[in-house]
C-alpha cells in the first residue's frame, strides 16, 4: 500500500482484532450486553490508532518495528488506564472498562501495538519506510 492512512487503517483492524482476541472475557449473563454502535466505535478507535504508529515508523524507519509498537502499545495503555485510580475533576470520574486482569490489559496493548507495526511493514511498499537512521537536527 502506498498511502499511510490507508496503510495505518488496515493495520490498526488488524491490531485491534488481535487485541480483542487476546483480552476476550467470557460473557457473564448477569452483565448489561453492549451495542453494535459501541463495538463499531470501537474497531474504529483501534484502526484510526494504527495512523500515528505507521507516521512514526515513516519517520524513524522500520528497523526495530516489533520494540517501536510494543513501546506505542504501553503508551496507550498508560493513557487510557494509567492514572485511572488518581482521577478526581471536581467530580467528575471518567469510567474505564473493567477488566479482570490488569496484566491481560495491559499484554493486550502491547500485542496491539506489535501487531499493528508488523502489519504495516509487511503491507507497505518497499520504499515506504526509510532505513537510515534518522537525523534529529543536533
């Protein structure tokens, strides 16, 4: 592929997929059932997350592409459940999913952002990334 937003999309579904695979919790009869609208929202969020992971690799080439996503994928997770206990603005808590297992969540974050980067090297174009070392202007 050619174009980095396409490229990013289809690498951020493929991530996401593989993410939910690993962090499927078995249904609990006694839990509210989500909506399609709220499954769809989330495939989206996790496609539109592999953008920014092939822009970066595009940058700083895609050698180390396995540590680059998985250090994308502990970003993530410290951004979304980080500071999840510290919250109190003025009262008002954000709600995180509950997971059972912080350790699942947070390998299925990293396995999301490992993934997401080797899909986007295998599908992009060999000219897509750059593989000198790149130049931070010192």
């Amino acid at each position: 592929m050619r174009s980095s937003i396409s490229l990013g999309l289809v690498s951020g579904l493929i991530g996401h997929f593989a993410k939910v695979i690993v962090s499927h919790e078995p249904r609990n009869t006694h839990r509210r059932r989500t909506h399609p609208p709220h499954h769809f929202a989330n495939v989206m969020s996790g496609a539109f997350l592999g953008i920014p992971i092939v822009y970066f690799m595009k940058r700083t080439g895609k050698d180390k592409h396995i540590t680059k996503g998985a250090s994308f994928g502990m970003l993530l997770w410290a951004f979304f459940y980080g500071g999840k206990n510290n919250r109190d603005y003025h009262h008002y808590h954000l709600k995180f999913p509950k997971k059972r297992n912080e350790l699942l969540s947070f390998l299925s974050y990293v396995l999301f952002g490992v993934t997401t980067a080797c899909t986007a090297v295998k599908l992009a174009d060999p000219g897509t990334y750059t593989d000198d070392e790149y130049d931070f202007g010192f």
